[in-house]
C-alpha cells in the first residue's frame, strides 16, 4: 500500500517536473521569438493577392541601363570584402549557378560575364532610396483595384474581394467571350493538365465555368483581375512580376513563389490540402525559429501536412491556447489576418553592419557612423512630414555586440528607445546616448566601457507613426487674403542669417506644443518659439513649414507674417543674450500656460518681454525695427488686420472664447463683447497697442 502511494507520488511529481520543463520552454520561446496569433477569417470567400517583383533591383537598375536587359547581372552591396555581398540576381545569371548568398568575387569566379551593379552609396552605406521610389511606382498602379498593403520595397497585399464582387454581378466570367491572354498562362494548382491538352484552353475553361460555387468564381475574378494589373504595371513601369492569388494572405505568399518569373499562380480552396502537404514546416512564415524547431524535435513535424495528426487540443498542451490554435489553423489553411491598407511604411530605418575586422571597437567610431545613420533617418523622416504629413513619436537604437575578452557570448546588445525630436543633430545626440545606456547594460556596468567589445551592427529607426491631425494649421489660415510676403533678400541679418527646415523639432514632453525655429548667424543663434494648439494634438506639417516653402526661405512663421502694405513696421529685438533670457522665461512659463489657448501664449510673450507694438483695429500701425548685436537693422512689415480681411467661414474653428467677440465684430456699428466664459482675456487686447507712447 505504501510502495503503491510511493510510487503515485513519484509519478505525480514527474509530471508536474515534465509540465514545468514545458512551461519553461514555452516562455523561452515567447521571449525570443514573437509568436504568432491566431485570427478568425471574417470570410472564406476572400480574394486576395501577393504581388512579388522578380528580382526587384536588377530591373530598376536594367531600366536606368537597357544594355543589362538579356544579360547575367547582379546588384552588389560593394564593400571590401571580397567584392560586396549580392542583394538581387538576375534569372539569366542564376542560370550560371549565381546565387544570392555569394559575394561579388564568388559570383565572377561562376559566370565571369556576369555585370556587377553598385548600390548607390551615400554617408559611407547603401542608399536604397532608388529602389523605394520604383516600388511606390508599382504600388500607386496596383492600388487602383483594391485595398493596398505594402510589405517592402518589392511584395505588396492586395484584397481584391470588394472588386471581385463587382466584376462577379456586373460581368461575371462565364459571360466572357474573349479571355486576356495573360490570365490564359495562369497556373491553377490542381488543374488536371493531360500531357497533350491545350493548357491555355482548359485555364480558359476553369475562369468560365458556370457550375463553380461562389468562392471559384469569385477567384476566377480575381484572377482576371491581377492579370490586368500586372500588364498595367509592366506598360507602366517596364516592371514584371510575379503573384499569388489565394482567399488569405498565408496561401496567397505561398503560391506567389512557385511560379516565377512574371506568372501567376491561383489557390482554389480544393487544392489547399495538397499544397500544405509536403511544405517543408521551417519554410512557413513564423515558423522558420525556435517554434518550427520546436515542432520538429518535439513532435517530429517536418512538413505541413505532419501536424494534421494533432489534434487542437494536442497542440494546445504543447504551446499554449492562442499558439496551438494558430498552428491547428495553418495546417487547413486558414488564416485570418487582414490586408491592412497601408501604402506607407510603419517605420524608417536606417542601418549598416560591420562584418570581420571592420567591426567598430571604440565609441568615436560609433559616433561616426550613428551621425551619417541618424541624417539619413532624419532626412526620411522630414519627407514623411512634408510628403505625407505624418510625424514619428519613437526612436530605437539596434546593435550587434559581442565581448572580446569573454567566452558568454550569448548577451545580445539591448535595445534601447526614447522619444523621437525632429534635426539631425538632435536624433544623433539621442542616439548616441542610447548607444551608451545599452552599452553600460550590455556589460552590467554603471559606467560606460570604453574597450574590450566589437559593434558588427548599427541601426537606428523611427517608430510610432501618426498622421498630422487635420485640424492643425498655421495662424495665417485666419487671415483671408493675408499671405507671407517677407522673402529672403528682407530676413537676412548681416550675411548669413537663415530659417533651417531641419532644426523644427518636436517632442512629446510638456512642450511638445512648441516648435523652434533656429535662426543661425556666424556669431549668433537665437531661438523664435512659434506656438500652436490643436487640442493636445500633434503639430501639423504647415506649422512646421510654415517658415519657408522649399525648407530654406527665410520667413519667420507667426513673428514675421508679411502682408501688401504702405506701412513700414520696425521691430526692436534685444541683443541675444537678452533673447536667450526671453526664451527661458517662455521655457518656465509653459507650465503654467499649459492648457490654454496657444495664441495666448504668443502675443502674452510680445506684450511682456518685447517691444514689438501692435495697433488696434481702429487706429494705424507703428514703425518697429529689429535691430541686432552687431549694429545692423532690419526693416520689414508687420501684419495688421482689418475687420473686413477676416474670413467667416474659418470662425468655428478659433477657440470658443474667441468665437463670440469676432463675430460681434463683424456685425456693424457694434462694439466687441467681452468673453463671457470668465476668462479676462479679450482678443481686442492683443491687437491693441502695448505700450503707453
């Protein structure tokens, strides 16, 4: 009786030993790998595509230069070592033996006629920007039929369900007297093909057939479909490539690649089991880590089709509830996920490795390469604003590290993020301190080690993306009629001075509200804090290039607004150490000012700490003069306003303690009211002259 309780406990004890042992590997692999999550389809009848470039950067490259097209080529990231490492291939010199994993002399040892074209270089990288802009081309075509998810440079999604729907009510494909040719070379899987057959007539028969259900139907459409997009984008562009069309994105990926290249391929839901079967597991996407490895140590599942002798709830015991399910989904073929929308990238990034000896090994070689890293991200990042109008929140600093003088050299270099501020010379400022935080815990010390590692990669990136909120604009929307005249030949101070584009910056601290606008001088610097509000939103593009419409005129935004008038203005500017006292007085104020209006804030920094005289809306206005440090002056006009250049459409859109006062206004012979909102703050005030004369 005993030994049998004995021996109870010790198999009780075992399995809780064997489910521990589980568990614990399960949240290893969760650590290191991001595990995949399982999603119902909102509809098997889903029509979507995979859109594949072949060998994307050989072709860019063969249009800039025809005489390549025909030819064995390839694109080499150049560097030193041995002749660069090969990014694309082209298919005559994968016929030679070329792959893309050789280096530029491997390559030249296997087809010694093969064309080795550079990758652009800029800032001592690769720059790609060629490559981005030629894959915008393709995306801005394939758009046009349905919902556009761009994957990177060379693969986009497409849901084509909501055009195939229309195509199917209006012109379905069993009506079709004459059938594109390029959709008569489409590969069906399981299309019975007898040796002797018209291939192309039995393609033609599958697209027309009347007795298919809804799915193949809606599938055949959108076969028509994507055929006719990748003409479009061949005329277009002089781009081929190569697709899948399946009802998800998981079978849609998979048949993009069996037929290449500038083919088709379509997934009826009749042929997914025989597809998955013999798919080698570690080739699925996610599963190519410790997850696909685990499954095939753990359960001995090498294909697709192995996991189909596990049961939901097996899988479910090994990996979880979500995990376990997901992979029950993916060996059926089913997958939820969504094609999302998005023409434009989540992040920027910018990044180099630095393989054998040209690894970096002390921190002014970090620096050196993180400045030229962070311009090119910063340069992203301000087309992004000014193209796009979308602003990034997140910086993260990636590295690759390892300790010369220890055998451990499983530590992995930490990642490191902080809020993103707009310049260059800021993001590498943040930069290189996040390099040093993730340096001082990659050794576990509070100090930073100046020697004893190698850095074998660097990145930095740009995260969080939002769009500008549309509700932001400059304060010269409020003015009809009024637009900034200063030009460049009235703003400059001495010889040089100038608005920088690339200095606004913005952060997402207590002053994220405010922008600052760099004016730089030989001797000098000043900074003119510009304020805007929209509601605790971010700023907007216009605040940000409101300054200068090429990203260098010299025109101060809400400071200096121009207008057409007779009037001279001159404006008295202290010298600049008093401005510098100015800018930390509005600096401590924000706090305090925080929540208000920030226009507020603007004409409560003139009438308290400047000269600057206003006039008001009945009486004339006042020469003012900027004078500076080194004795010269600037004369340059003022905006004044009138009751009649106010543009009652943009009313609703001041602040409400606004609204009241300039619509009385606008109603004759009537004196201005008072906001009633008991703020003691009247608009008429600061327009008004602020001085006693």
């Amino acid at each position: 009786m005993h030994g049998w309780r004995n021996g109870l406990g010790v198999f009780n004890g075992l399995a809780r030993l064997h489910l521990k042992s589980q568990s614990s590997e399960l949240r290893s692999m969760q650590k290191g790998d991001e595990m995949p999550v399982a999603r119902r389809e909102s509809s098997d009848s889903r029509v979507i595509a995979h859109i594949d470039m072949d060998c994307f950067y050989v072709q860019v490259e063969q249009r800039k230069r025809p005489e390549l097209k025909g030819q064995p080529a390839a694109v080499v990231q150049y560097n030193s070592w041995k002749g660069g490492g090969l990014i694309a291939v082209s298919y005559e010199a994968r016929k030679y033996g070329v792959k893309r994993s050789m280096r530029g002399y491997e390559a030249k040892e296997v087809c010694p006629i093969i064309q080795l074209v550079q990758v652009p270089v800029a800032r001592g990288k690769a720059d790609l920007n060629a490559y981005r802009e030629a894959g915008s081309e393709v995306v801005s075509i394939l758009a046009r039929r349905g919902r556009c998810e761009r994957a990177s440079i060379d693969e986009v999604y497409l849901d084509l369900t909501e055009a195939a729907e229309t195509m199917l009510a209006a012109a379905p494909p069993d009506s079709l007297e004459i059938v594109n040719e390029e959709a008569l070379r489409s590969h069906i899987l399981g299309l019975n093909q007898e040796d002797n057959s018209d291939v192309k007539e039995n393609v033609r028969k599958w697209i027309c057939r009347s007795s298919a259900d809804r799915r193949d139907k809606l599938l055949a459409c959108g076969v028509l479909i994507v055929a006719d997009l990748r003409m479009q984008v061949l005329q277009d562009t002089q781009f081929t490539c190569s697709a899948g069309i399946a009802h998800n994105k998981m079978l849609a990926k998979l048949a993009s690649a069996m037929n290449k290249p500038a083919q088709q391929t379509a997934v009826p839901f009749s042929s997914v089991k025989g597809l998955l079967a013999s798919f080698p597991i570690k080739k699925m996407k996610q599963l190519g880590g410790k997850l696909g490895s685990s499954l095939q140590t753990d359960l001995c599942v090498n294909t697709v089709g192995d996991l189909w002798q596990f049961s939901q709830e097996k899988l479910q015991e090994h990996y979880g509830i979500n995990t376990g399910t997901w992979l029950w989904n993916i060996a059926r073929g089913i997958n939820g996920d969504e094609v999302e929308g998005r023409l434009l990238p989540k992040s920027h990034g910018s990044g180099k490795t630095f393989p054998g000896p040209s690894a970096l090994k002390n921190l002014s070689s970090v620096q050196h390469w993180l400045n030229g890293l962070c311009e090119e991200l910063s340069e992203r990042l301000q087309s992004d604003l000014e193209h796009n109008r979308r602003i990034a929140r997140t910086l993260t600093l990636h590295a690759h590290a390892y300790k010369t003088n220890s055998s451990d050299q499983q530590v992995k270099f930490p990642s490191k993020s902080c809020s993103l501020r707009y310049g260059s010379p800021k993001i590498q400022e943040d930069a290189m301190n996040l390099f040093q935080a993730g340096l001082r815990e990659f050794y576990g010390s509070s100090n930073v080690i100046q020697h004893g590692w190698r850095i074998t990669g660097l990145s930095v990136s740009a995260s969080k993306i939002v769009a500008v909120p549309s509700g932001t604009c400059p304060i010269t929307k409020y003015f009809q009629g009024q637009q900034p005249t200063c030009s460049s030949s009235k703003l400059l101070v001495g010889d040089c001075t100038e608005v920088a584009y690339s200095s606004v910056s913005f952060s997402e601290d207590e002053d994220a509200d405010k922008i600052h606008t760099t004016i730089s001088n030989e001797d000098s610097s000043i900074q003119v804090p510009s304020y805007y509000q929209s509601d605790g939103a971010d700023v907007s593009k216009e605040a940000a290039t409101a300054t200068s419409t090429s990203g260098r005129e010299s025109c101060l935004e809400s400071n200096l607004i121009g207008s057409p008038s007779t009037m001279s203005n001159e404006l008295s500017c202290e010298p600049k150490p008093d401005l510098h006292t100015l800018d930390r007085q509005v600096r401590k104020k924000s706090s305090v000012d925080k929540g208000k209006s920030s226009i507020l804030n603007f004409f409560r920094r003139v009438n308290s700490n400047s000269p600057l005289q206003m006039h008001n809306p009945a009486g004339g206005t006042q020469d003012h003069t900027l004078s500076h440090s080194d004795g010269s002056r600037l004369e340059t006009e003022l905006w004044h306003y009138k009751v009649d250049d106010i543009d009652p459409s943009v009313i609703d859109e001041l602040p409400p303690e606004f609204q009241e006062e300039i619509r009385a206004w606008l109603r004759p012979h009537k004196r201005p009211n008072t906001v009633k909102s008991g703020s003691n703050v009247s608009i008429a005030s600061f327009f008004s002259s602020t001085s006693t004369p």
